[in-house]
C-alpha cells in the first residue's frame, strides 16, 4: 500500500515527537522543583528561554536544511539516550532542554521538507506522517506510562511487583534511540538525494502571517500536556476508570492513526461539515474535564485527542501551504512555544497564589476558566483556517526550487 520509503518518515518523526513529549515533561518538572525548593525563581528559570530554539533557524539559514534536519534529530535522540544515565538535577534539566533544542530545529526542517516533497511522493511518503506520527508517539507513551502505573518506565523503570526494578529506563531508552537512529539517517538519506542543495537563502515573495496559527498552537500544546494527552490527568479530574480512559483513548487514536491513510476517510474528515460536530465533542470532553464531571471523557478524551492532531495539522497547512519556505513555519512554532510557556506561567500563578504574591491573586480560582476560554479560541482559529484546507497538499511539482528557511512577514 505504501512505497519503501514511508515508514522511515513515520518512525523518525513519531520518536522525535514522543522523546519531545518527555523532554518538556521531565524539563517542567526540573524547573518546578529547582524553584520550589528554593521557593523563588532561580537561574534555572532562564533556561525556558530554550522553548524559543526555533528562531535559532534565522542565524543557521545558509546551511543545507537536510543536514540540519539530521544534526538536530540527532542531538534531540542523543540527549534522551544519556538522560537516564544522569543523577544531578540541574545536568538531567539541560539534557531535556537539549532535547527541546533539538526539536525546535528538526519541526520546521521536517515540515519544510514536507511540503516540498508533496509535489513528488504524494501523500504516503511523507503526508501520512504528519498525522499519523504524532498519534503513534502518543500511543507509545500512553504504553510506556500504563507499563509504571502512570509513570514513565523509559524514566523511572520498570519496577516488578516486590518493589525490584525488573527493566532500567536506559535499556528502553536505548532501544527506543537505536529505531529512533536509523530511522532518522534512512529519511535523511531519502531527503538528501530527492531534494539537493536545499538552503534557507532566498527571502519568499509571498507575505504568511504566522500570529494566529501561533497562538492556536499554543494553545493546543497547553491542552495537550495539560490533560487532554494523560487520560490518568482526566480520570483524577472527573473520578473516572482509568483503565477505561486509557482503552477507549488507545483505541480512538488506533483508529485514526489507520485510517487517516484511506482517500474516502481524509476526504470525509477535512470537511467542515464533519469538522464542526468533531469540535463540538472536543469542547463537550474538555467541558467535561473541567467543569462537568459526567463522564464523557473517558469514553470520548482519545476522540478529542484525535481532532487536536487533525487541528495541528491543519495550523502546520495554514502557513506551510501558503509558501515553500520555514520563515513561517519558524514563527509559527516560536510564537505557539512561547504562548505555550505564559501559560505554563499562568497555571503555576494560579496553583500558588500563596508564593505569587499580586499575579497568583490575579489568577487565583481561574484556571478553570483559562483554560475553556483557551480551548474555545483553538477552536474558532482553526475553523477559519480549516476552509482551506481539502486533504493533503501534494499536486505542486515546482516545490523543491521555492524551499527556503527564510519567508514573508
């Protein structure tokens, strides 16, 4: 059904992806405890200034974007590999912050490429990645955390049932790096020889804005590590079974990591038709999480967890199909991490109002309320992006010559 080359796509995104999810976990988690104990903010704090890598692009924009695709993958799967090997906190902090690093360099390359491909493999090569890795990533931590009762096994280990710890965290690491390695020089290889001497020098003539589909993603990433991406996170909230959670939410993503690559199903599911009543059942399981407490998530947070990828999809099309360059998609990620971060910002005010003096009583008892109002703008902004979009952009052939790193303003 697919040609040789697609699964190497797949698997280097899906774990780049997935070693990106850990990495921003274990990274927040560092800098809340490195500042809670020290019940202040300390030098740890300006290491979230790694959220803005992307921008690092712009000084990097005369190399050859393939080279930096693989230099960077292999630093974000370099840093995962040593992680567990570390035991000072501070040292385990800027590992993952490498790992954010990396990742902020390889989304833009990887998407640049994408779109550039599209004019010559079509949709399977590398199209059915962009959706379907991150859905695989996502069940693989599903699997790594129901493995440690919640938490990761690839971080605490696998830990038998008398307490002895039955798998390292670096074994599973080292084997997770090891795919991750040769599935990452395999597409570099494919991306090398297919597309020669692609460089990020010549500034687009076309103008993309990148603001609105910035802030929706941020948005969308601050529902995601919030809750709508740890069903044992929206089982807590609304006293749900959290072996239902994690059942039905593995098998929705199942489901949609299959059959986005069937034609009748992508022509059916990018139709605003079916895209409204898909995000009203996205509000209805957040509404739930936060506010109802019926039940509705546990049967439904894996089919909202679905259309939060079909939403990041069609944000990455808003400016990446406008325009054969990484300029856009460069701010757009930058902009999407960065509202990601004020609003790590606004949680944390919120949940120790005591400590946060005027702005944790600004934000006291409103969390709740932040985050409905952040879901519902995610939802209008992709609404009006989702018009223009129709599938997968892959009838251009003229895409290799116009890829750049640089773009409008």
């Amino acid at each position: 059904m697919f040609p040789k080359s697609w699964h190497w796509f797949l698997l280097s995104l899906a774990l780049i992806v997935l070693f990106f999810i850990q990495g921003v976990r274990q990274f927040l988690a560092s800098i809340w405890y490195l500042n809670l104990t020290a019940m202040g903010f300390n030098v740890a704090v300006l290491l979230l200034l790694l959220f803005l890598a992307p921008l690092l692009l712009y000084f990097l924009k005369s190399l050859n974007i393939q080279r930096l695709l693989i230099i960077s993958g292999a630093v974000v799967i370099g840093a995962r590999l040593v992680s567990p090997l570390i035991d000072d906190l501070f040292l385990y902090l800027l590992m993952n912050g490498l790992i954010l690093l990396g990742t902020g360099i390889f989304l833009p390359c990887f998407l640049t490429i994408y779109f550039a491909l599209n004019g010559k493999f079509k949709f399977h090569t590398v199209g059915g990645a962009v959706l379907a890795a991150p859905a695989l990533a996502l069940l693989t931590d599903f699997l790594l955390r129901a493995m440690g009762d919640t938490l990761d096994v690839s971080v605490s280990g696998w830990i038998g049932a008398h307490g002895d710890t039955v798998v390292a965290p670096f074994w599973l690491v080292f084997a997770l790096s090891l795919i991750a390695l040769g599935a990452l020089l395999r597409m570099g290889a494919i991306v090398v020889s297919d597309l020669p001497g692609v460089r990020a020098e010549q500034r687009s003539a076309r103008k993309v804005s990148a603001l609105l589909p910035g802030l929706a993603y941020g948005l969308l990433l601050t529902l995601l590590f919030t809750f709508l991406g740890y069903p044992d996170a929206m089982i807590r909230w609304t006293d749900g079974d959290y072996t239902l959670s994690v059942t039905t939410a593995t098998l929705w993503l199942c489901i949609f990591a299959i059959a986005i690559h069937l034609d009748a199903f992508r022509e059916f599911i990018f139709r605003r038709s079916t895209l409204i009543p898909l995000h009203l059942i996205q509000l209805a399981v957040i509404a739930d999480v936060i506010y109802l407490h019926v039940g509705i998530a546990q049967y439904l947070g894996g089919l909202a967890l679905g259309v939060l990828l079909l939403d990041m999809y069609i944000l990455f099309l808003a400016v990446g199909s406008q325009d054969y360059s990484a300029g856009p998609l460069i701010r757009m990620i930058t902009i999407g991490q960065f509202v990601f971060l004020l609003m790590f910002f606004v949680s944390v005010f919120a949940l120790v109002t005591i400590h946060a003096g005027p702005v944790g009583a600004l934000f006291k008892d409103r969390l709740p309320l932040t985050l409905m109002g952040a879901a519902i703008a995610l939802v209008l902004i992709v609404l009006v992006y989702s018009g223009r979009v129709h599938g997968f952009p892959f009838q251009q052939t003229d895409a290799v010559e116009h890829t750049s790193t640089e773009g409008g303003a």
